[in-house]
C-alpha cells in the first residue's frame, strides 16, 4: 500500500512537471489567430516566450499578435 502510495505520487509530480514546461505547437498557435481573425497567415515566428503571427484579415488589414508560448494567450 505505502509503495503504491509513492508511485501515485511519482507518477502525479511528473504529469505535472509536463504542464509546466508545455509549449504551444506552431499549429496550435495558428488556430488562435485564425479564431482571432487572422485568414491568412503570412510569417509565423517563435521568439523566446512567444509565437509573432502576421498576416491578414478577412477585409485585408494587416494583423500582427504575439502570443504567448506557455499558454496560448494573445499579448498586448
């Protein structure tokens, strides 16, 4: 009992150090500016903490959002 105890708490601090050092895939930070309004990516770029994503709106602005690596939030 005690040895499974220890494994369950092995197993539950590793699961945890993965969130902690999760990034978000270039994919995935293509979906957030695309659901931000971004339709057509024209440079993506990860810069230290951050994935710099331009390109255009749907009315042909140009758009240009950092978001952040760790947990998909889109910067100011």
């Amino acid at each position: 009992m005690l040895v499974a105890l220890a494994l369950n708490g092995l197993i539950a601090v590793a699961g945890h150090a993965r969130e902690v050092d999760a990034i978000i895939s270039e994919s995935e930070a293509r979906n957030i500016a695309w659901s931000a309004g971004l339709v057509h990516v024209e440079e993506i770029t990860r810069a230290d903490d951050r994935w710099e994503i331009s390109g255009r709106s749907v009315d042909d602005d140009e758009m240009i959002l950092d978001i952040d690596i760790r947990n998909g939030r889109i910067l100011d």
